[in-house]
C-alpha cells in the first residue's frame, strides 16, 4: 500500500484545539497520507485560540473509507464532536471496520468514552476530563496505543499522538524518519 492510499478523516468542530488537530495533519501529510479535513457545520471552523481553518468538506458529505479518525480534543471542540451525530456515526462505522480511530485531550472522554469505544481498551485523557466517562480508569501515560484505539493526554502530546499513528498505519520505518527529522536528531 502506498503512504497516498492511506486515508485519514480529521473531523473539526468549533472550539477544537489547535495543536492536536494541526500538528497531527502536518506530520500525516510528510508521511504522504491522504489527509480529509470535514468541519462540523461549516467549511471554516474556528479553533478554541482563534485560528479559522478552511476544511476541505463538511462531515456530511464524506464516507467511511478511511484507514484512520483523528479526534482532536479542546473543551469545547470536543463536546461539539460528541454533539455531531455525524461525527459519532462514522467514527462507530470506521470502528466497526477495525480501522484505527485515535483522540487526543478531552476528546478521548468526552467523545470515545461515551460512544462505548473505549470498552475493554486502555486509554488516556486530559487530566480532569475523565467525569465524562465515569465508569472508565484513565492511565497516566502521555500516549496510549491500546489495539487499533489510540489515545494522548494533551496539547503537548501531539506530536508523539500522531508519530504513533503513522506508526501504526506503517512498518514504522516513517514514523521513525520523522520523528528523526522533526526532532533535529542524527
């Protein structure tokens, strides 16, 4: 499969945060993946900070042929994800498909948790979040990869969430040439 093939939907909502969404699709796109950017309502989604990013399609009008969705977090961006009954259809379809489906932040609790998605996984939230998820034991670690559910604490985290993505989605040969080159490393 070329990296091209590898298709990855990004559903934004107003409020998202910024980082956990745009640094992921920064790294998906140097690993050459075909990256679907489908704003909740509109086009142009405003990101919890002020940053209004121009979507490439609405949710409604994409499918579920993808190999990955990625869920950023923000307060409020996440509460408007949980809120899109379009985003929690076909997050469960790609699920369904055993197609990787990843959330960062709150996201994790307040989308994944509710959908029943985290059920017999481990997984990882922004500190506080968990009481969206009340009968689910959050871990600590900055980046969970548990099955084909991967989740990550925060803001900070992004970078880490998204080379485990690749990862996953890869030999992991990419995830490590990135990481390589993003990290000034020799």
């Amino acid at each position: 499969m070329s990296n091209k093939n590898i298709r990855i939907l990004v559903p934004l909502a107003e409020g998202f945060e910024e980082i956990e969404a745009l640094a992921p699709v920064d790294l998906f796109r140097r690993a050459g993946f075909t990256v679907v950017l489908a704003g909740v309502g509109a086009t142009e989604i405003t990101g919890g900070h002020g940053i209004t990013v121009a979507c490439d399609t609405v949710i409604e009008d994409v499918g579920i042929d993808f190999d990955a969705m990625v869920l950023p977090g923000g307060g409020l961006g996440s509460k408007n994800l949980a809120g899109s009954w379009e985003v929690n259809e076909k997050m469960l379809m790609i699920a369904n498909t055993g197609k990787v489906i990843a959330a960062i932040c709150a996201a994790p609790a307040v989308v994944l948790g509710p959908a029943g998605l985290l059920e017999g996984h481990q997984a990882v939230c922004f500190p506080g979040a968990e009481s969206n998820t009340p009968d689910f034991d959050f871990g600590t670690e900055r980046v969970c990869v548990d099955g084909n559910i991967i989740t990550a604490r925060a803001a900070g985290c992004a970078i880490e969430f998204a080379l485990a993505i690749i990862q996953k989605l890869t030999d992991g040969e990419i995830s490590r040439k990135i990481g390589k080159s993003i990290l000034a490393q020799d």
